[in-house]
C-alpha cells in the first residue's frame, strides 16, 4: 500500500480555499497606514509547532487565535483531513441554502 505524502504546500492549498470560501482575509498580518503590522480577524492560517501544524483562525487585533478544527498540532495528514472535511462541510451548507 502506498500513501501520498501531505506537504505544507498541500496544506496551504486547502487553508487559501478555506479563506476564500468564507471571504476571509489572505494574510495573516498586513501593515496599516503608518507602516506598522495588524492582524487580519478572520483570516485562517497554519500554524507549525512541536513537528506539527495546526489550523489557526486570527481571533483579534492583537493576532489572538482560535483553532477551530483541533487544538494541539498534530500531523499533516490529520489536518489534510479535517480540513477537506470542514470545506465539505461549508459547500454542503451552501448548497443547502440554495
């Protein structure tokens, strides 16, 4: 049995099509008028840590997050699945309104 290998590349793909579906914001941080770096709230992005990654959700001003799918990082294939999951999720519910 072969398995593909989950990049972060693969990751980001998911993470820039979960920002999209929710008009969510591309970038983490981008500088406001004087120069100086301001967290975009709402804005998804991973987060590398402890050899794994985790799905952030920028939460405030401040750059506070929340982990909306798991709260520890875990592995690049456990994320790659919860995150195919969650658009599931979001595309079902949008069908549904239709």
């Amino acid at each position: 049995m072969t398995t593909t290998r989950i990049t972060d590349r693969d990751l980001q793909s998911l993470v820039d099509r979960l920002n999209t579906m929710t008009d969510s914001p591309a970038e983490s941080w981008k500088p406001d008028a004087s120069g100086r770096n301001r967290a975009q709230i709402g804005n998804f992005h991973l987060s590398f840590a402890y050899g794994g990654v985790c799905l952030h959700r920028m939460s405030n001003e401040s750059g506070g997050v929340s982990t909306p799918l798991v709260s520890y990082h875990t592995t690049r294939r456990e994320l790659w699945q919860r995150l195919h999951s969650f658009i599931d999720g979001l595309e079902f519910a949008k069908r549904a309104q239709s």
